[in-house]
C-alpha cells in the first residue's frame, strides 16, 4: 500500500507540473471513483454471477485542441475488479497454473463457484466533449475511451463448495497480463473558485480475454480435458473527482 500511495502522489506531483505551465490547453485531475464490476465467458457452463466493488484511483490529464473538445489521458489503479464464474460442469480447475494452497482446488464440482478479484494499472485515452459555456454548472461526455490495463496483482476464492471453499489464492499465473477496453461516458462539472467537481457515470468493457484456459470435467466418471472459454470484466464506475 505504501508503494501506491508513493506512485499516486508522484502522479499528483507530475500532472499538478503540467497544469501550472502556462498553456491553458492542458488541466489535470485526480479521481477516486467506485466500480461495480462483473464477469461474462463464451460457455454457457462457466455462468458469470456475483459482482465487485472496487476502487478507481489516479489522475487525469486533458489536452484541449479546441475550446469544447479535448484528448484526455490518465494514469491510475483500477482495484478488485471482477466477479464469480459458476461451474456448470462436473468438475472443473479454471486455476490449473497458478500455485494454490491445496491439491484439493484444482478439483471443483459443479456448482463451485470461482471469485476473480484483479488489480489493474490503467492508461486511459480517448475524445471528450464538454457543454455549459462559463456557467457554474456543465456537462460533458467522453466517447469513445480506449483503456491499456496491467496486471499488477490477481486474487481468487472458491466458494459454493462443501468443503472445498477458501480465500486468498495467487491467482496470478491463469490471468492475462495485457487488457484493453472500451467505453464511454459523461456527467456534470460544478465549477469553484481554482476548481472544478465532476461526478459522472462511465462504463467500460474488455474486449480482450482476462483469463488463461482452464480444465473441465464433462460427464460423470469422465477424465478432464482443456476449455478454452473466454471471458471478460465489465464495469461501472460512478465518476467522482477534481479537476484543477
């Protein structure tokens, strides 16, 4: 947690530098925005239920080329980003590389369900347009918005078992490095004397497949062999941040 707080204030530091230069086509934001997220696959076996909360921290930077219109950019971490993935077959290991606590995990039965909770450092970019002229309240958009995301850190539970439940597993192994997503959005702006509030309601889909192959079981007695769904994290966020 230090380290963050340690990279998010050299981020504030970095963009504030940008802001206070003279060009008044650039302003700078910090947001810490609440997600709600979940997870979709291609098998209609490994069901996506349950959803995340989480956390959008970083800062955001726009680069206005006309006085309404704006390339916007950011740097920032996305937390526990996720949701359940249902088994629907007879047994089934989606965590079949990653090193987990008990041989027993890579073995669930149907029903079992499989938590992803998956931190990401995210690059934003993409067009934003905003309305309201000079008075105190505005709104904008921003559409589309393109996200570059990295792992930095994947956690997983087992629940809906017997007794094969646990919590906490690396999980860092059977997830993908790499993400990209699209989305959009938009809110209002409440200006204040040397800043300006903005609340918002954005979302954002991968496009790209969030997790490695696993291994299914799928008739009683029957030996496992490899699936090769994909799956990705869908969000929301509740915009929530200042711009100075």
């Amino acid at each position: 947690m230090k380290k963050i707080a340690s990279i998010f204030c050299f981020l504030v530091f970095a963009f504030g530098s940008l802001s206070a230069q003279e060009d008044v086509g650039f302003r700078f934001g910090v947001q810490a925005s609440p997600t709600w997220s979940w997870v979709r696959t291609s098998d209609k076996k490994l069901e996506g239920t349950g959803s995340n909360w989480g956390l959008k921290l970083g800062v955001l930077g726009e680069f206005y080329f006309a006085p309404n219109y704006a390339f916007i950019t950011g740097l920032g971490f996305s937390f526990n980003q996720g949701g359940n993935i249902q088994n629907g077959y007879e047994q089934a290991d989606l965590w079949k590389d990653s090193p987990l606590s008990e041989m027993t995990y890579h073995n669930i039965p149907k029903e079992g369900k499989f938590h992803y909770r998956v931190t990401y450092v995210e690059i934003p970019f993409g067009l934003k347009l905003r309305g309201g002229g000079e008075s105190t309240i505005g709104y904008y958009a921003e559409i589309p918005v393109f996200t570059l995301g990295f792992k930095t850190r994947a956690q997983g539970d087992i629940r809906g078992t017997d007794s094969l439940n646990t919590e906490d597993e690396d999980i860092s192994d059977d997830v993908n490095g790499l993400s990209l997503a699209w989305g959009l959005g938009g809110g209002i702006e409440y200006k204040l004397s040397g800043a300006t509030v903005v609340a918002g309601l954005h979302f954002q889909q991968q496009f790209t497949n969030f997790k490695n192959d696993g291994r299914i079981v799928r008739e009683p007695g029957g030996e496992f062999t490899d699936e090769d769904s994909k799956g990705n994290i869908g969000l929301i966020t509740l915009r929530a941040g200042v711009f100075f």
